[in-house]
C-alpha cells in the first residue's frame, strides 16, 4: 500500500520530467535550466519503455487570448491563457496522453489536460496536471484532503503540504516537493469534489521562479468549477 502512495505522487513528477525533456528538445536554452540539470542529476525514473512523440517547433507569437477547458464527461471546466500548449499541440502524437494514462497512472485515474509554459522573456516556465479520480465509495473532502497529506508524507520526495484551505466542496493546497533537504518545485493544487468522482488542478514550477508565475496560476485555479447539472 505505501508502494501505491510512492507511485501516486511520484506520477507527476515523471509527467513533468517528461514535459521538460520536450522542452529541452525544442531549443529552451541552456542557461535557463542551468540549475534543474543540476538538480535532478541525481532524479532515477523507474525503468519502462517509452517512445518519445515527434515534437513541433514553438508556434510563432500570437495575440494571448482565453481558452477554456470542459472535460470529456462534461463536469469540469476551467479557463487559462492560450500561452499555455497543450501537449497534444507540442507532439505530433495525438495519443501521447493515451500512452501517459496507460503507462503512469494508476487504476481509477486519469489525466484530463497537460500543458506546459514558457515564457523566455521572463526566463519562467511551468506545467500543469489535470486529473480525474474515480471514487469507488462516498467520501468527505477532508478525508480526500488526509489520503493527499498521507501520499505526501510517504513520498521519497519529502514533500510537504505549507497550506490548506477548504471552500465548500473545494480545497487548494500549497506544496513544496523536496530533494535532499533543498526545495525542487513549488505548486498549487486544487482539488474539487464531485458527486463520484474528484479532480485536481496542480500547477508546478521551480522554488526559484516561482512568483513568476503564482498570479497566472492562482487564476487559473479559481476559474475552475464543477458545471452545474440542468434540472
């Protein structure tokens, strides 16, 4: 069971190294990664094959504007900033979130939306998880918020929750994932509860450039909602 939690919270992170190596791919330059080479020199992914999609290149600048998300079963939505790239826009491969579904996450969930931003004036960039969790049985917010804070806990990552805070039916986390005593990545997380099911928002960064992006991603998450079904 403790090997189920490592491999939850692990998931991401192997989403995002994913989504960072197609950065890299793609010509983000050296000197803004400098620091994250050097961090995760030491980072082993567990071993499994995987075929990398063939990439585009970064589409040409265009005029940002709002784009808005509806999952597939018609009960999430949330609006972002067209700079975000969907990761079915980065690769040729429309069925890359296919093979990460089948390959990374476990039984009962499911990833909904990633994307990834970069903003090369500012040097920041960031990603984005959407996910979509079944729940086999009836549960209350707090004890999703608990079965969070226990996955953590046992991570290898040494992550720890900094905030909690709970709205109705919805809470948001704050996050720092840790490496050997130094913080890694800073996040928030949103998670909504549904009649049976749960989605969370988690948006990442690197520790150093996180403020570069906390205001676009608070937005994002206070966007999100659960649509209302017609009576």
């Amino acid at each position: 069971m403790k090997q189920d939690s490592k491999n939850t919270i692990n998931r991401n992170f192997i989403i995002g190294v994913l989504l960072i190596s197609i950065i890299l791919l793609v010509g983000v330059t050296y000197f803004q990664f400098q620091n994250f080479k050097k961090i995760t020199k030491s980072f082993h992914l567990p071993e499994f094959e995987i075929k990398m999609p063939e990439l585009k290149l970064f589409p040409q600048e265009k005029e940002i504007t709002k784009e808005e998300f509806i999952s597939e079963d018609g009960k999430l939505k949330f609006s972002y900033p067209s700079s975000w790239i969907r990761v079915e826009a980065l690769t040729e491969d429309t069925d890359f979130l296919a093979m990460l579904n089948e390959q990374l996450v476990k039984e009962g969930v499911k990833i909904l939306f990633l994307a990834q931003k970069i903003d090369i004036k500012e040097s920041s960039s960031a990603f984005m998880v959407v996910e979509k969790t079944e729940l086999g049985e009836k549960k209350t917010l707090e004890e999703i918020i608990q079965s969070s804070a226990e996955e953590i806990k046992d991570s290898e990552m040494l992550s720890e929750i900094m905030s909690t805070e709970k709205i109705g039916n919805e809470a948001q986390l704050e996050i720092n994932y840790k490496k050997a005593g130094d913080t890694l990545y800073h996040s928030i997380k949103k998670i909504i509860l549904a009649e049976d099911a749960v989605y969370t928002i988690e948006i990442y960064s690197l520790k150093d450039i996180w403020q570069k992006v906390a205001e676009e991603a608070q937005q994002i998450l206070d966007s999100a909602k659960i649509i209302p079904i017609p009576e």
